[in-house]
C-alpha cells in the first residue's frame, strides 16, 4: 500500500517529531504508522539542551540514543532538534554559584561544550541539527533571550561554528515560528546571509508551521519558502500542525479557576470534531500540500509535530487538558481522510 512517503517521494523527505514513549519503543501504533508513512524523525523534546545537561558536565544521553537507535532500527532518518534555544535551557547555563549571570566567555565556553558534546556525540549518525532555534521576534529583531543578552548578536554564528567544527558533514539549519509575518522572513534571510559572509555552513532554515484554520496567509507562507530558497538554503516544514482551537492570549499559566472557565469557553470540541470543522481541517491541510508540491523544488522535508491528536502538544498549550485535533492521524492513530488525499495530489 501507497504510503506518504511513497507519494512524496522524489520530492521531500516526510517525517514526524515523536515523544520518549515513542522512541523508546513503547507505542507499537506509532512505529507501525511510521514504518508506513514516514521517512524521517524529530525528538520532540528528548534532545534539548535541558534534558541532556541537566546539570553542568552531567549529561544525560540515555533517551536520545533511544531516539538514534530506534531512528536506525525502523528506517527513519533522524533529525537533532535543538543545540540552541532558550526556552528549555537549563538555568545553569546563564548562571554562575550565586545565581548571578555569566560573563560572555564563560557563555561562549558553555555553548561550545554542550554543542560539540552532543554534536560530537552522534556524528555521523544524524542528518541535520538545529543549530539555533526561535532567536529572532515577528518584527525581525533579534529575541531578548539570555543567549543574546550575554553573548550578543553573534551567538547564532558561534553556535553554528561549534556545531561543524564537531560534525563536518551533518547539515545544518535555523528554525523558528511565525515565518510568514514579512518583518520576520526579512530578518531571517538577513541572519541566513550573515552567516554565510561569516564563512558558517547554513543548509536549511525550517519553517514551524504551527498554523491555524485561518492563518498564516497562504500567500505570505509561499513568499517566505520563495524568498529563503532565493537565500540560497533548502526549505524544511519542521513543526506542521493545523491548531482547531481558538488562542486566546494572557492565559498561560492561568490559576486553576482561570483554567477552567478557559475550557468551558475555548475547548469546545471535546465530544469529537463536527464534520463542518472536520472538513475544514481537511482542506487546509490540501491547500498546504498543494503548496508544498508546487514548491517541492525548494523544499527537502516535512516534518509534522506529533503522529496522532493523541500526542499533540496543543492538547496542553496554552492550557493543559484541551481536546485538540490538528495531525494526520486521530486519537486511535487511523488516518483522517486527507492522508488518502495527499497521496493523490502527489501521483
Ligand atoms: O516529561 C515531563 C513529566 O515528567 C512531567 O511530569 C510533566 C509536568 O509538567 O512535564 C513533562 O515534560 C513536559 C514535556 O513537554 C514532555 O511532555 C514539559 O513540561 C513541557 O514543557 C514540554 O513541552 C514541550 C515544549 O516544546 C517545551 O519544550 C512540548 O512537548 C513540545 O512539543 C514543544 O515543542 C516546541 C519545539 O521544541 C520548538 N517549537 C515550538 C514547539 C511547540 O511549543
């Protein structure tokens, strides 16, 4: 039987970001979609910065070589998500004994250790890495994160230099969201150029694609694949899902009342997806792979984050316990109806 990754074959590779219980090879559903439909892998969280250095010198490596091992045992190309990112930096990393903030040496220092530890590690072994993940805002400037704040803006180029030094031959790429907002594609073709003047291997630059019903604007979403590809890198769609749900802003981390009265208003589709948003769900994900193909020239993988609704983080951002439906494959892990559409529009 067809499978995704025979229909897209020829033009990009398909893949999913998988959990630990996944990895681990705890989920037979999981591995058996995979083995079908996919190509190529993401560790959704395994193989971030907090999980492998928990503390200073002391890495952790045990879920991630699950992750390679299970990655090679069922054809699966792996990918490394991510060096670089502040959000699930370990709070060691910027700071000293007393709690106070590291000099920009001892940052620097800190950044190559961990790159070329993990790097170094599975050479060989992963295809890419992403290097630095989510370093500039919507309006193009560079994130105020501690990695910027204590290094400056040349962090990316240091990070990217550790990571080849470690790894000639593993690709290399930026990632981050909201790539369609102009400000943003701006910048990140401005960074992608930066490096490259600076003598730094950039291969790709990965597009999320957290989207929604109604947004991105598709024709922004194109002219960004259009303008990193004229950038001279390859193209990935790293995080794709299409969030059913509305977001509103200002409830993260709610109190547990606030919560509540969240879902009442917001998780409204809690019995089951009505066919009317069904159906919608399912014509967006045809217009993104019309997209796709249309560009497959520019593109080298799609990535969707998570395999089943099961598995999704929207079921717990920006709240926990919402019932969200935004991948290919349902909470039993059976296909929605638009995987059999993919796979025609490819033929
Ligand atoms: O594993 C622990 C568990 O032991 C603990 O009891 C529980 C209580 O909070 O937390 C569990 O860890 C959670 C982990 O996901 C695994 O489920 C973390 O709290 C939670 O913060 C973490 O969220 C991840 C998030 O990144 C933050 O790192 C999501 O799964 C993951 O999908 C999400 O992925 C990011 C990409 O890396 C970057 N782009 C955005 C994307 C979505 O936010």
């Amino acid at each position: 039987q067809t499978g995704l990754k025979d229909a897209v074959s020829g033009h990009f590779l398909i893949g999913a970001a998988i959990n630990q219980r996944q990895s681990d090879g705890k989920d037979a559903n999981a591995t058996k979609v995979l083995k079908r439909h996919f190509n190529t892998i993401v560790a959704e969280n395994c193989m971030k910065s907090g999980l492998l250095q928990p503390r200073e010198n002391k890495f952790d490596f045990r879920a991630a070589d699950r992750f390679v091992d299970y990655a090679e045992k069922n054809g699966q190309v792996p990918i490394g998500h991510c060096l670089i990112w502040h959000s699930q930096a370990p709070r060691w990393f910027f700071t000293d004994d007393e709690g106070k903030r590291v000099s920009r040496e001892v940052m620097i220092e800190r950044m190559r250790k961990h790159i070329s530890t993990v790097v170094g590690r599975y050479k060989g072994r992963i295809k890419g890495w992403d290097v630095v993940n989510e370093a500039i805002e919507d309006d193009g400037s560079f994130r105020r994160s501690p990695f910027y704040e204590i290094v400056g803006e040349d962090f990316i180029e240091i990070a990217f230099k550790a990571a080849h030094e470690a790894d000639p031959d593993v690709e290399l790429y930026y990632n981050d969201f909201s790539m369609s907002k102009p400000g943003k594609r701006a910048a990140v073709c401005r960074l992608v150029k930066r490096l490259k003047d600076a003598g730094c291997r950039i291969d790709g630059v990965g597009m999320q694609s957290h989207n929604g019903l109604d947004y991105p604007d598709l024709s922004d979403y194109e002219a960004s694949i259009d303008s990193f590809a004229a950038c001279g890198v390859k193209v990935m769609i790293t995080e794709l899902d299409v969030n059913v749900l509305p977001n509103p802003r200002g409830f993260g981390g709610a109190a547990v009342e606030q919560n509540f009265e969240y879902q009442k208003k917001y998780n409204p589709y809690t019995a089951g997806l009505p066919e009317d948003m069904a159906e919608k769900l399912r014509e967006r994900y045809k217009a993104l792979f019309d997209i796709y193909r249309r560009h497959s020239g520019q593109i080298s993988r799609i990535t969707l984050w998570g395999i089943s609704d099961a598995n999704s983080w929207l079921n717990n951002w920006p709240v926990p316990g919402r019932t969200n439906y935004p991948l290919l494959f349902d909470r039993k892990y059976n296909e929605k109806p638009v995987v059999d559409d993919i796979i025609n529009m490819y033929k």
